[in-house]
C-alpha cells in the first residue's frame, strides 16, 4: 500500500473524528477521559499526526456514540462539495 492511501484514512479518521465530537459537544478533554486516552492523543489524531489502532479507533467510537467503521468512511456530503 502507497504512504498516500495511509494518508487517506489517516485524513478520513481526523475528520471523523472531529466532526462526531462536535457534534456530541465535547471537548477533546472529554473525549479522551472517555475513551481512556490523552487529551493530545485525541488532538493528534484530529491534526493527522497520530495514526490510530484499531483498539483506540473502537473505544473512541464507544466514546462518540458510533461505531468505528463510521469512522473510516469518507463524508460523501463534504467531498462532493470540494
């Protein structure tokens, strides 16, 4: 696999991630308290720097009230308006 399909997911989990915990209205110190990790895991993972284990990819799922392959799916609504 090319580093840029890694970048890819690693783009899609970010935004993701971030969406979802806006629209739970938590804070990214919430987010992790909830999900067992550090608030600057969950500020990586919103910038891209930190690619995520399928582990930390399921308790931050738990934690937003979704699962985690909601998580790794592109927004249809926002790539078709780039």
């Amino acid at each position: 696999m090319a580093a840029t399909d890694d970048t890819g997911i690693i783009e899609i989990v970010a935004a993701n991630v971030r969406r979802a915990r806006k629209q739970a209205g938590l804070s990214q110190k919430q987010l992790a308290h909830e999900a067992g990790v550090d608030r600057t895991y969950v500020s990586q993972v919103e910038r891209r720097k930190r690619n995520v284990t399928i582990t930390v990819l399921a308790r931050l799922a738990t934690a937003l009230g979704t699962s985690p392959d909601r998580l790794l799916v592109p927004d249809t609504k926002r790539s078709k308006q780039a």
